[in-house]
C-alpha cells in the first residue's frame, strides 16, 4: 500500500475526503494557525482537523513540522523545522520558537503585549473570553521601560507589525488604532501559546532582583 492510498484509507474511515484533508494541510501551511472561536470557517476546520489529527502530523513529520494541538482552546499551531513547541521549550528566544519568522519590530511588539498580558492576568483584569483591552499609551510604556525599545515612527509600519501579530491570533485591532484614543489595543490569550512564562520573566521588574 503507497502513502497516499493509506491516508485515503484513513481519511474515509473518518468520513472525509482528500479534499478536506488537502484543504486542511494547505491552509495551515498558508495560514499557521487554525482557532476554532475565530469563524464558522476554522470551525469546521477544527473540527475536520481532530478526525484526522494522527495522520495530518504524520504527514507534517516527513518534512519536520510540528503541530501543537490545545484542546483546551480549539487551536492548532504549525512550528518549523527546529524550533520548539509550548510542550518542549525551554526559552530564551521567543524568534526561534514561531512557526513564521519575525522582524525586531514584530518580536518586540510580541513581548510587549505578552507582559502586559501577563501583567493584566495576575490583576483580574481580563474580559469573558481573557482576552485584555490596552490602550497604545500603556503599549509604548511597556515598550521603552520593560525592553528599552524604540518603535518605528511610521504609523504604516507599526500597523505592518501588528497585523502580524493578529494573523498569529495574538492581537486584534481595528483599523484608526493609531489615530484614535479610543479604539483600545486587544490582546488575545493565544498569546500564551507564543510567549511563555519564563520568556518574559527576564523583563519583568518584579523578577529582576531575585535574578
């Protein structure tokens, strides 16, 4: 029996079509990430995703991608060839840990939002669904004081960088983010799967002096 009549056999068994496993294997290779709350779309992708989950990472395996499955929140993550998982990383850079690689805008921006998320979590001060809403103020504070960094002026380039981060489902924002006070920042709490605990404690004040 070659591979692909063995796949077809499974994904029958599961009541699919190569179709839909097709569908599945080249959207997370275009995309990254499939989130099951996000749209009627990833839902039913989701849900094809866990019928044939056994085989879909045995196909990712022949070319060396990972798949990190949470079933606690409906997501499914790709990771490239070496670098590390949620379940295995012991990290000290969050670059080497993402599936797609990011400038060091986007991979400041990425730990800016993910101290403020774990900031925001130990207060309470999330929403139903946990995610957080920010304003850019306390953003750009975070920024400069926790990583000593300067973002780009160009308000293009910050919106490049953060649209980004949302096609990872780390951020949401609308567009006028930048031009309107009010239309505040969200953080969403995939940002857990992107950025661990221990990759933030190093700029955390709290933690510096037990260092």
């Amino acid at each position: 029996m070659n591979i692909y009549n063995e796949i077809y056999g499974i994904v029958e068994e599961e009541n699919l079509t190569m179709d839909d496993f097709k569908q599945l294997a080249i959207y997370l290779l275009e995309k990254g990430v499939i989130a099951r709350e996000d749209s009627v779309f990833e839902e039913s992708l989701y849900d094809k995703y866990v019928r044939v989950q056994n085989v879909l990472e045995d196909y990712f395996a022949v070319i060396d991608v990972q798949v990190y499955h949470d079933e606690r929140t409906g997501v499914v993550r790709l990771f490239a060839p070496a670098s590390r998982t949620p379940d295995n990383i012991n990290g000290e850079d969050v670059n080497r840990s993402l599936a797609m690689k990011l400038d060091s805008e986007e991979s400041a921006y990425l730990l800016a939002l993910a101290i403020i998320y774990d900031q925001k979590l130990r207060e309470g001060n999330i929403l139903d669904d946990a995610s957080v809403e920010i304003d850019l103020d306390i953003f750009n504070t975070t920024l400069a004081s926790n990583l000593g960094f300067t973002p780009t002026e160009s308000k293009k380039d910050k919106k490049d960088a953060l649209s980004t981060l949302k096609k990872l489902k780390a951020v949401q924002f609308t567009d006028g983010v930048f031009e309107d006070e009010d239309k505040p920042l969200i953080i969403r709490h995939h940002i857990k799967d992107l950025v661990l605990d221990n990759m933030i404690l190093p700029y955390i004040e709290e933690y510096k002096d037990e260092d």
